[in-house]
C-alpha cells in the first residue's frame, strides 16, 4: 500500500510538474503578448500623430499654393494692364509724331 500511494504520488508529482511546465509557459506567452500589445499602441499612437502631422502639412500647402496662384492671376492681371497701357502710349506716341511732322510740314 505504501510502495503503491509513493508510485501514486511520484506520477502525481510528475503530472504536477508538468502542468506547472505549461502554465509558466503560458504565463510568458501572456506577458510577451502583453509586452507586444503595448509596442503597437506605442506605434499605433506615433502613426496617428504622423498622420495628422501630415494632414496639417497637407492643409498649409494647399492654403499656399492657393495663395500662390492668386498672386500669379493678379500679377498676371497686371501684366495684362500694363501692356494694354504700353499700346495706348505708343499709339499717342504715333499720334504725336505724326502731328509734329504735320505742323512741321505746315510751318515750311
């Protein structure tokens, strides 16, 4: 009875040992699954703020970009203006001469 209730508790010591094995290894790939949890919240939030960072950019170059292609209508306004105001001077320029010649013509 003795000999049997050792074999008993040596197989019982066994099986323990065992489940003991496989918990501890459980428990490690819990806390290692906990630790790489923890690492993509890390890179989860440094994407996010990535993100928005970008879109910030995004925003700010496309307000300049606007910005940029309302000077270049106005300058090109301008531009537009002052060649029209080039081509009515030189046309009073024309007049001008033309008039000078006829007076010039007039006084010989």
């Amino acid at each position: 009875m003795h000999i049997q209730h050792l074999e008993q508790s040596t197989v019982d010591r066994a099986i323990v040992s065992r489940q003991e094995a496989v918990i501890c290894d459980l428990e490690n790939k819990t806390e290692f699954q906990k630790v790489q949890i923890k690492r993509f919240e890390v890179l989860v939030i440094r994407l996010r703020d990535s993100l928005i960072k970008m879109g910030e950019e995004l925003s700010w170059a496309a307000a300049s970009e606007s910005r940029q292609r309302e000077n270049s209508q106005y300058y090109q306004r301008r531009l537009e203006e002052l060649k029209a105001d080039m081509e009515e001077l030189a046309q009073r320029e024309v007049e001008a001469s033309r008039r000078c010649l006829k007076l010039v013509s007039l006084r010989v």
